[in-house]
C-alpha cells in the first residue's frame, strides 16, 4: 500500500449550516449497522491498521494505494484508492441531522453529466440506489459509477473510474476498503456539503500533481 499527496484549488463554502448542538448526540438507525463505511460511534473492533486523514479512517491493505488531494491552502480535502488501473475517488461532507442528501445529489450529478455532454442513470446496486454514467473525454467516453452513503450528520461519496466503473470483479478490492472506511464526523456544526476536514498523517512526502478544483458532492469541481 503506497500513500501520494496532489494539490487540488480552494474551494467556496455553502452558506447553509447544520447547527446541531454539540452535546446532542445523533439520531441511531432504526435497525443494526450491518456494513460499512462506518460512523466512529459504531465501528467495529476489527484489529485493521487504518491511515488516519482526520474525517476519513482508511484501512491500509495491501495492493491499494492511497493518494490524497491537497488544497491550495495546504488542506487535504480528498482521498483516491487506486487498484490495478482503476480508481476510487472518495469525499465525505457535513449534512443535516434530520435528512440524508444522497438523493438531491444524485439528481445534481444526472444534471451535471448531461451538461457536460455525458449520460448517467439510476441503478440498483450494493449500495442501494447508484449512478452509472459516461462523461465525455479526449478521444471518446469514459465509464462513471457514484454511489453515496448517508451517514449521521455526514455523506460519502465514492467515484469509480477505470475498469471498476463496469466490472465488479475489478470494483470488489476498492469497495472492500470502501466498507471498512471509519468517518468521524466530530461535533462542531459545519455548513452543509462542506468537506469535513482531512489531514495528512506524519511523514508523508509531497508528491504533487496539477492544481484544480476541489471535489463537491455532486462530482462537479469547485
């Protein structure tokens, strides 16, 4: 497992806050949690070594590398797993306590790609309601898979590109990682579909890559 550092661009904060008190603890799922990726308050005790990125525990396994996207404030603000040419691009944002935001942002994400000359449509898939889409590049199309995770106060979202986009063969060891991915939201209210915010672990050596823009929760760049 081998761990880079990008730079991505600064991004513009949402006006809309999800000012939850503190000391008031979220609301718990109906049901048990069965699969990840996990809320810190209910991540099980598996004994894994995970890369600490502040808002984002992610699992070291060997033969998925890890590159994060830095700000131009010097802020990480993403994480990329990447497997045998294909890649999953992750972010996690502040959302409100009473509602999840997957569905909006999907709607936002059909509209994006259409904008863009691309198509998308809704599937059912492993994590419930998905994306698959094609967005337009140099010389042709490339495949597109979203899917999203509302967790409590928190939204993951997860971007396949490459092979994994349309072959779960090649998708399972990124989604493997993918499930076993802790968030810590925190407790401080923050401005919903902001990044909650990331760090970079000790040691990392700088391995840049061309400023751009900084991922939102629809996929689009800010």
């Amino acid at each position: 497992m081998a761990l880079g550092r990008g730079r991505r661009g600064r991004h513009a904060r949402h006006n809309k806050l999800d000012a939850t008190p503190p000391w008031q603890d979220p609301p718990k799922p109906a049901g048990p949690v069965t699969a990840g990726p996990w809320d810190a308050g209910e991540a099980p005790d598996d004994g894994l070594e995970r890369i600490d990125l502040g808002a984002l525990q992610v699992p070291a396994v060997a033969g998925v590398d890890v590159r994060v996207e830095v700000g131009a404030d010097g802020q990480v603000v993403s994480a990329t797993l990447s497997h045998s040419g294909s890649e999953l691009q992750v972010g996690v944002f502040a959302a409100p306590r009473t509602a999840g935001i997957w569905g909006e942002v999907r709607r936002e994400i059909l509209a994006s790609l259409a904008a863009q000359g691309g198509t998308g449509q809704e599937v059912r898939g492993e994590f419930g309601r998905e994306l698959t889409g094609r967005v337009p590049v140099r010389g042709g199309y490339q495949a597109t898979r979203f899917v999203g995770v509302d967790g409590p106060r928190w939204f993951l979202r997860g971007l396949y590109i490459g092979p994994a986009a349309t072959d779960p063969a090649r998708a399972a060891p990124l989604t493997d990682v993918l499930r076993r991915i802790v968030v810590v939201r925190g407790s401080e209210p923050m401005p919903v579909r902001d990044p909650l915010p990331l760090r970079l672990p000790k040691g990392l050596a700088e391995q840049a890559t061309p400023p751009g823009g900084i991922a939102a929760p629809d996929g689009t760049r800010r």
